[in-house]
C-alpha cells in the first residue's frame, strides 16, 4: 500500500472532518507538522477538539487554527504564549480542558495500547479530579483518566521509510509517538523519505504499523517560541 502523498492538503484529503478529536504532535514549537497544520487551516473543518501540549503562538502553528476559529476545545498543558488563545478563552470563546503533562502523555499512550482508563495520584484534591472517579488503593487516593483515542494525529518526524517507519530527531520526538499511536489515522510530515530497509532496524522509533499517510516537508521553518539573546558585560 502506498503511504506517500503528494502534499499536506493531499494527505488530509478525505480524513478530517468537522467535530472531530484531533491529536497534534510537538512540544511548543519543537516536532510541530507544520505544513500539515497550514493544510488543515486551508481545508476549512471546523469545531475541533485538539490535543496538544501547547495550543502554538500567535500566527504559527496551531496558533493559525484559532485565528481562524476552527478550534472549538483545546485539551492541553500548557496555553500561556498564545494571546489569541487567552482572549477568546477569557471571553467564553473557546472552551478548555487543561491536563497535566505527565497525565496527558500517559492518556494518549493508554489509548495507543487499547487500555481505556488509568489511575494516578496526579490532580487528587485540585481542579484537575473534579466530576472524576476516586479510588483508593494501599491508603492513597488516585483519580481515574481515560484514555485519549484521536479520530485523527497530526505529526511529526525527521525521517520515514516508505512503510512508514519513524525516526524522530532528538527532541522533536516529543509528544509525537504517542499522538502516533493514539491515532485512529495517523498523518506524518517529515524532512526525507527512503527506501523500506534503508534504516537499522534497531534505530527506528516507531513501526510503521501506526503510520497510515506520509507527506514530504524537506525545509520546514522551525520557529523556537522566544529568540533569548544573553548580553556579555564588555560587549
């Protein structure tokens, strides 16, 4: 079966849709399928649930799709350089589950491994365990999480075989396998695609069993959040 597109628009052809849960790969701005966001800005769907670590900046990454309010629910870490994304929220524009970061990882890997519900100690007491299942266990309360299973994941890795084998690159890795995972159709964008056999077994990061379409992005921009620049006394 042929996993490579043509393009980002291309690879999301005939899979996203409007309302649909959605998982995006990255860190910030690090490991973000960026041509594959720009593509789904450009689809027009709308009323997405996304998850992500970060809801992107203004003017990049999934900070594109809340200006154009395809976004209709984040579930999400951490939200705080995105000023789009605290207007609309603090307006009533845009609803929001915040997560803890450890729990959201372990949520889209339970629903990657087909396990539907786990328990942590993580949020017990706060916010975070309101409405939620309790259960005790050797004296110590946990709450219950469900998993996490995208209708669709966004993401992204350094290199792919033809079959779909992923290896990321260094930090990029990220969220990324566990988006892959989740994914009911995972979509991949990355830098260079070979030949199925040309990668060590033992380097691949993730099989390409997970992996349903592949687009080629070989010069992608990759934005940091915030250029720091350390002034050297004498300088």
């Amino acid at each position: 079966m042929n996993k490579i597109f043509p393009s980002a628009a291309a690879a999301l052809q005939g899979v996203v849709k409007d309302g649909q849960l959605m998982a995006v790969g990255g860190f910030g701005l690090c490991g973000i399928p960026e041509a594959l966001i720009e593509a789904l800005r450009d689809s027009g769907v709308k009323g997405l649930t996304v998850i992500s670590n970060n809801a992107g900046v203004d003017g990049f990454g999934l900070g594109l799709l809340l200006e154009t309010r395809q976004i209709k629910r984040m579930i999400s870490s951490y939200v705080g350089e995105n000023k789009e994304f605290e207007r609309q929220y603090l307006a009533g524009e845009l609803e929001l589950e915040f997560t803890p970061q450890g729990t959201l990882a372990e949520k889209l890997r339970a629903g990657g491994a087909g396990i539907p519900a786990f328990f942590t100690k993580t949020g017990v007491g706060t916010l975070v365990a309101e409405g939620k299942e309790t259960r005790e266990f050797d004296g110590h309360v946990y709450v219950m999480e469900r998993a996490l299973v995208p209708e669709v994941a966004l993401v992204k890795a350094w290199k792919a075989d033809k079959s779909g084998n992923l290896i990321f690159r260094r930090t990029a890795r990220n969220f990324n396998p566990a988006c892959a995972m989740a994914g009911k159709t995972t979509i991949v964008e990355v830098e260079e695609i070979v030949e199925t056999g040309s990668f060590d077994p033992d380097a691949v990061h993730l099989p390409g069993i997970y992996v349903h379409r592949i687009v080629l992005n070989a010069n992608p921009e990759k934005r940091i959040e915030k250029r720091t620049i350390t002034e050297k006394a004498g300088a």
